[in-house]
C-alpha cells in the first residue's frame, strides 16, 4: 500500500507542487468563489465573439496590439474588426483541459513516486486564434520544429485583457516552461530547490504552442540570452476562455475572475524531455508511438508522431503496469522491479554499458513484447551479470 507523505516538510512540497498546477493566477487578488464551468465558459464564449466583432489588429513591426473600434485611442475611419481583417486568418481549435494534478506517495520500498489525477474539468473549450503575419503580411508560423505536447518550451508572452490592457509579460527575453514537472525536477524541489523549477503555462497556452515551430537555430548570446533570427519563431495569438486559463483567481487588477484573457507566445525554443530519466525520451513513451515503432523496427520521425495527434491525455493514458503512473513519469513501465534503464542496459564487445534504443526487436526477448514492457519477461542475475532468458 502506498500512503500518503506525512512528514510535514514533505507534505508542505506536495501542497506547493499541487498548487501550481491550479489556476492560482499569483497576481495577488483575492480568489473568489467558484462558479459553474459550464455556465462561464458559454459566457467567456460570447464575450470573445464580441471582442472579435468590436476590436481591431495594429501591426506595428513587431509590436501587435488591439484597440477597441468604438472607443478608440486613436480614432482611424478605416479600421475592420479582428473577424474580418484579411490581414489574418482567425481559426479555432476546441481542447480540454489537460491540468493533470499530482501528489507525492511513498512506495513500500521507500522511493517516492509522483500520483496523477484526471483533469475534473471535462468541458470542450473552443480557443480562437490566428498565427501573427509580419510587417510584409507572412505568417509568422517559425521556421524550426514543431513541438510535442510534452517537451519543455522557451517562449516569449505577452497578455492582455479583453479591455486590451496588458496585465503581464516576460519581458523581450522569453522564459521557460514546462509541464508536466520530471522527476529530477520533483527531486529538487523536494530539496527546497524551488528556483530551479520552471514555470507552467496555462492549459490553452501550451496546447496552442503545437500550432506554430521554434526558431531553425538559436544560439545562447550573452548572459545566456537565446538569440535567433527575426522572424523565424513561430508567433501565435490565442483568445482564451478562463476555465482553460485563469478561472477564478484572474490576475491582478486588470483581470478580473472569469473573465477571458489573451496572449500572444512567440515560441522560440524547445526541450525535449526523458521525464523519468529511464533513457526513453518521453515524446516516445505513448502507447501509439510504441507500438507504431514495434511494428516498423525503428523510432518513429517528429513527424511521424506528429501526425498521431497526440495529447498530454495520450501520454498520461499510457501505463503498462497500471500502477497509476503514467509510463513517461514511470522508471520501471512494467513494474517488476527491474528498472526500465537496466531492461534497456547490455554489454558491447569492449565490455562497456550500452544501451538499446527503445524500439530495438532485440527487447523482444520473451515474447513480441519489448521485456521493458513485459512484466513476465524477468533478468536472472549471476555473479553480478544481469542474465536475460531466451524466447521460447
Ligand atoms: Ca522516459
Ligand atoms: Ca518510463
Ligand atoms: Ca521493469
């Protein structure tokens, strides 16, 4: 059985990791009382709508703003609203929230493992957006990768309520994000390494960031600045109802609880992440992708996964030995004590610790099924030697 941390410290870390999976805003207002999600979403909806119909687009270079068409700064006859500017082209995409919330809980063999639960909003949200044209009216769509759902990201944002007030960016450098958090990160925190752990963004931020690539290259300037070409990240702005961004908690004084906001991300750089350092790179670890990659003998292309269209659920839905952690977060997928990296682990011919690559048929030592993945499949050990069983 597994139970829950008691220690305080530990518990206190539990508290603080859960929180920031929450919609708590952190602008320092007061959290007000929950309201039905449906009810505000139906009524974020509209709001949005208006605010497409009633404000218009300003390019100034790289700057981007809106401004209210009855009420504007600087009256201009000739302005058309967001919905019909052919400047751009505003899309929609519905998602659901993918805000898997976890606690830590102690294993009978005293390693702590992380527990994930289901998002508890359901709801379709449908997320307006349209990718930002440059001066000369191409889309700024980046010209590097696109992202998995679950890699770490290096992105600039700006945000701004539906009265076109900015209430929060990060500032001309960009930062980086991260979710779900990895087990080297849980471990840091779990040391008070808080400053070390990125920040999240909110569950329509990062699912919209698959829409637009990274910058082709970019290099570390000085004082660790990453730095690339003009242009050539992928820029995108999102019109976001507040049960998939801040909810009731808004942010500041220029959010108001349940109220819509927008961002614009210029996604500049990507991370790919081995979350629990088992040698599997997580963007593999989904039930689809191995299983694709079983078949073929080979891993599967960015590509290739890509047009699986997966979702953070897909990942978080694969757990091979049920144990409520999902096999990207999970050290040893199958469960039978043999850690996914030993399962993967061989001797070369000078004798030296290698690995196999994931999808390499030689796994498929028992049965079809990669012995990382098969429970039943189960090393011997002689005189230190870890000993694999041969296929019947
Ligand atoms: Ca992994
Ligand atoms: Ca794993
Ligand atoms: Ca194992």
């Amino acid at each position: 059985m597994n139970r829950l941390f008691t220690v305080l410290g530990l518990a206190f870390l539990g508290l603080t990791a859960a929180n920031c999976n929450k919609d708590d805003g952190n602008g320092g207002n007061q959290v007000v009382n929950l309201r039905d999600r449906k009810e505000v979403r139906d009524e974020n909806a509209k709001q949005i709508e208006e605010f497409l119909a009633k404000n218009y687009l300003i390019i100034e270079g790289d700057n981007i703003r809106f401004d209210s068409i009855s009420n504007p700064n600087k009256p201009n006859p000739n302005v058309v609203p967001l919905k019909d500017d052919k400047r751009i082209k505003i899309e929609r995409q519905i998602i659901t929230s993918d805000n898997y919330e976890y606690e830590a809980v102690r294993n009978p063999n005293g390693t702590t493992s992380l527990k994930f639960s289901k998002p508890k909003d359901e709801l379709e949200y449908t997320i307006a957006y349209f990718i930002v044209p440059d001066a000369d009216g191409n889309k700024q769509e980046g010209k590097g990768d696109y992202i998995s759902t679950i890699d770490s990201v290096f992105v600039k944002t700006k945000s701004y309520s539906l009265k076109n007030e900015s209430f929060d960016n990060n500032g001309n450098i960009g930062g980086y994000y991260s979710f779900p958090i990895t087990l080297q990160e849980f471990a840091l925190m779990s040391q008070g390494n808080y400053g070390l752990i990125p920040a999240q963004l909110k569950t329509a931020e990062r699912q919209l960031l698959t829409k637009v690539k990274t910058a082709p290259t970019t290099a570390l300037g000085e004082n660790g600045i990453p730095t690339y070409e003009k242009g050539s990240a992928g820029r995108i702005i999102a019109f976001v109802p507040s049960g998939v961004g801040y909810f009731n908690a808004g942010y500041g004084s220029k959010l108001k609880a349940y109220q819509p906001h927008i961002i614009d991300m210029t996604l500049i750089a990507k991370r790919e992440r081995d979350h629990d350092g088992d040698g599997i790179l997580s963007k593999y670890e989904a039930k689809q992708v191995i299983e694709k990659s079983s078949e073929l003998g080979r891993a599967l292309t960015d590509d290739e996964i890509r047009a699986l269209k997966l979702t953070i659920k897909d990942y978080f839905d694969f757990d091979t030995d049920g144990d409520g952690v999902p096999n990207f977060l999970d050290d040893d997928d199958d469960g039978d004590g043999v850690l996914t990296k030993t399962e993967l682990q061989y001797k070369d011919k000078n004798n030296k610790k290698a690995y196999y690559q994931y999808y390499d048929p030689i796994l498929k030592t028992c049965s079809n099924v990669f012995r990382y993945l098969d429970r039943a499949c189960f090393p011997d050990q002689k005189d230190g030697e870890v000993i694999w069983p041969t296929k019947k």
